[in-house]
C-alpha cells in the first residue's frame, strides 16, 4: 500500500525539489550517529548549541544520562502514568489530592504495588477487542481507495508515498460503531463494557506494545525497509527511540498504523464510548460532556481531512518508530487524550445552554484557526508560491539544503499569514481548543487538565525541537526566516 522510491527522482513539484540533479554524491550514505539522531528528540540548549556536548567535547556522562538513563526511565515510569490516570478517576474521585494521600498514606512504594494489584495485567477480553479492532483497521487500510500523496524526502534520498485514505477510513470505522452500539443494545449488551474494564485495556495494549517495539527492533536490525535506519549500538536508546524512520511490514506503513489507524482512530471512540456510559449512568446527555465530545470529534475529523498533510511533520519525518512514538500513539493517546471525557463519566457539570453554546462556538473557531494555519503553508508549497495569503501575494524565503548524499533540495519558508506572526502561532488555537473541550469539566479537580498541560509542554518542546532541526537544515535561510518572523507562538511573550 506505501511504497519507496529510491532514489530522489522526484516528478516536477514545487517543494523539496532538487535544484542540481548533477550534486547527488555516489558515495554511500554517512553512518548512523547517535548523537545526531538522538538530538531530534532532545533538542539544543535554546541557543542552537548541541546538548550532548559541552566546552566542544563529548561528556561521557550526558551521553549515559540521555541516551540510556532517561530512556530507561521513561520505559519503566511513564506507562505507570496512564495506568495512574485510570486509578485517580476511579478509585480517587477524580482528584490529585485524594491520590497524594494515598501515596502518603501507604508510601510510595506500597502505593505502586496496590495500584498494580488493582489492575488485571493481562485481559482476554481486551486482547480480543484489541486484535479485532487491530485486523479491521488494517483491512481497511489496505483495501480503502484513496489518492496517491507523498511525504518529504527523507535525508538519505527516499520518498515516502502513501494512499490518502485516513478520512473514509475514519468515516466507516465511526460507523461501524454506530452500528455495533445498537446491536449490542438490542441483545441486551453494551460497548460501554470497555469503560468499566479500560484499566484491562490499558495494560493489555501496553504488554502488546512492548513486544511490538521488540518486533521493530529486531526487523530494523536485520530487515529495515530503506537505507534511513541504523543502531547506535545501544540497545536501550535503539529501542526506545527506534532504527527505522519508515518502517513497513508486509506493506503496511508502521506509523501510518501506530498513529493515525490506531491511536487517533482509537482516540474519538473511546470518547463516544465513554459519552455513551455517561448517559447510561445519568438517564440524559450531560451538556458538558456534549460539548467536550463535540469538539474533540471535530477536532479528529479535521486531522484525517488534513492527514496528507501530517504525513509531513516532525512525528513522520523525523521520529524513529520506536517505543517514544509507538507506545505513545498506540497507549498514550487513548488514555490520556481522553481523560477529561474519562473523568466527566462520573463527574458531570450542567452548564446551560448559554455557556454551553459560547464554549463550543469559541471551540469551532479555534479548529477553524488551526486548520486555516496549516492550509496556507500547504497551499503556499503546493503553488510554489503562485496564490494568495490574506489578499496578497505570499512573502517566502527559498531555502535550499542539501541531503546526506549531497543532493540539493528546495523548501518554502513562508513569511505571511499565520506564519508571519510567529514561527508556530499555529500552536495557540490547538491550544486552546483543547482548553475549551476540557473547560466543560469546570475547576473542581485538576486531573481534566492533564492533557492541557501535557499538550503545552509538548508544543513548547517542539518549538525548540523543530528550531534546531530546522537551523541545521537550512542554516543561513533559517536565519532569515528568524530574523524576519523572530516569535515562536506569541507575539512580544514567546
């Protein structure tokens, strides 16, 4: 269903083309190097600095802490996060405040082992659900028509391509809930099943996504798909960070799967399941749950319309498909991106239909917002700059760079729009559409703002993280572009 082209003989187009055919070097692609790689995901010091090194030199104890110690510890620490989101909302009212004391009461580790002990590790149930729904998203996948679209040009020359056919897939696989629901309903039975087990279902997905990320070891090891892979020699980061940036098994795109088949598909589903074990509990639809579904579906259908587009961000193009985004999209985002609609369960808020409709109207503009961002600078690449940005023709900055092989490419920097009030303004009405989908749960507990504020950390990491890879890719372009748009989200603050 994906394939790649090797190597770079791209078809006319207007962006990431090249501008010499003859600079391609014959020399075989540089080796892998860990310290190159490994700073995609741990960026600079702010100052465009390398942050694995120090006074020139490499310090043998920064490599140890970031690129064996912190990964163990995000292996071993983070899946008890989402583990500890479930435990709060069912087990601590939906508060923080009564988990801490928990903690206090039983120390911590006592309350580790009775948060494990409160879970079943491995569950039949969610291991079928999970694998029927693993087979469906997949045949869809493969069978589901969609246009031919490509992502960027990898650094070692390859061309990703890809059917785009995320929203029909999308579309049938909503449906086909529909349709499950009411089955299910008139034989006496609920899809809602999943929320009073979902602690089974966390687990299970995350055992599975344990050896998944092993399976993707041991196939970039001995069987990667292109020449964009290598090992560092360090198992512990080779795991966690992946070796390969496209991998594909029998054909099937691994990221295409792990983010957007599963993880953001699995995403709006629970949220509808959960939607629906809300009215089962009430007898009614809580008008804050409503709104906070409402605008989370929006803001998914909205992705899959764009996901042509998604193909070509940092997630795709720079992410190693490894644990840190394997594990991420197929456990992290379906239980904590939906943990305020977990949490509005049992804590629901009648807001009224004043507050209800400005939240959700302020929520359908920002969606808007973020979408019309992202739509100029494809549009803006798509015409090489023959269109219109806000009634004018578009400031941009031609940026040429080179690959690992030597051959020289072309990219748009846009200067306009959006783009020309901050480098990722973007980022502020994704920000606050996920304030407004959360706000509906109101200030009683902090516990629905977890995602907010994860979000917010991982935009404000990704604004450095995208202005390091970007200073090494452009160099004296982005400069420019900097010096030009010198704000990274808001104007005179950040």
């Amino acid at each position: 269903m994906h394939n790649y082209r090797l190597p770079v003989k791209m078809r006319p187009s207007f962006v990431d083309k090249p501008t010499s055919p003859s600079s391609s070097s014959s020399s075989s692609p540089p080796s892998y190097s860990i310290e190159k790689d490994s700073k995609r995901y741990f960026g600079s010091n702010g100052n465009g600095k390398d942050c694995s090194k120090r006074n020139g030199s490499s310090s043998s104890l920064r490599n140890f802490l970031h690129f064996t110690f912190v990964p163990i510890c995000l292996l071993t620490l983070i899946p008890n996060l989402v583990v500890l989101i479930w435990y709060t909302v069912m087990e601590c009212d939906g508060s923080f405040s009564v988990m801490l004391w928990h903690v206090s009461h039983l120390g911590p580790a006592g309350f580790i082992i009775n948060l494990w002990s409160s879970v079943n590790i491995f569950s039949p149930l969610a291991a079928s659900v999970i694998f029927v729904y693993s087979v469906w998203a997949l045949v869809l996948m493969t069978f589901i028509p969609g246009p031919r679209t490509e992502g960027p040009v990898t650094p070692r020359g390859n061309v990703p391509v890809y059917k785009d056919n995320g929203l029909a897939c999308y579309v049938i696989t909503m449906a086909a809930f529909v349709v499950l629901t009411v089955a299910l309903k008139l034989t006496g039975r609920t899809p809602t099943v999943i929320y009073d087990r979902f602690d089974e279902f966390i687990v299970t997905m995350t055992v599975v996504s344990y050896i998944f990320c092993l399976v993707l070891y041991v196939k970039g090891l001995y069987w990667p798909s292109t020449n964009d892979s290598g090992s560092s020699g360090n198992f512990v980061f080779d795991y966690f960070w992946g070796l390969e940036l496209y991998p594909r098994i029998f054909g099937i795109d691994v990221k295409v799967f792990t983010n957007c088949r599963f993880g953001m598909t699995v995403w709006p589903l629970l949220v509808c399941v959960f939607m629906l074990k809300s009215y089962e509990l009430h007898g009614e639809i809580v008008d804050s749950a409503l709104v906070s579904t409402i605008l989370q579906l929006v803001y998914i259908t909205k992705f899959f319309y764009w996901e042509a587009g998604y193909m070509r961000t940092m997630d795709i193009k720079l992410d190693r498909a490894g644990y840190y985004i394997c594990w991420g999209c197929l456990v992290y985002v379906p239980g904590m991106y939906t943990s305020v609609s977990m949490y509005l369960v049992t804590h629901p808020v009648h807001l009224g239909p004043m507050l209800s409709g400005l939240i959700l109207a302020a929520g359908l503009v920002s969606c808007w917002l973020n979408y019309i961002a992202d739509r100029q600078k494809q549009v803006v690449r798509r015409t090489d700059g023959n269109c219109e940005i806000w009634g004018r023709k578009p400031e941009v900055i031609r940026a040429t760079y080179r690959l690992e092989n030597g051959q020289a490419h072309q990219s748009l920097l846009l200067v306009s729009g959006f783009w020309g009030i901050a480098r990722h303004f973007h980022y502020v009405p994704e920000l606050l559409l996920a304030f407004l989908w959360t706000v509906p749960a109101l200030f009683q507990n902090l516990l629905p703002f977890s995602y907010l504020i994860y979000l917010f950390c991982l935009l404000i990491h990704r604004t450095h993280r995208d202005d390091f890879e970007c200073k090494n890719k452009y160099k004296e372009h982005w400069n420019e572009y900097v010096c030009r748009v010198p704000y990274k989200v808001i104007p005179y603050v950040f």
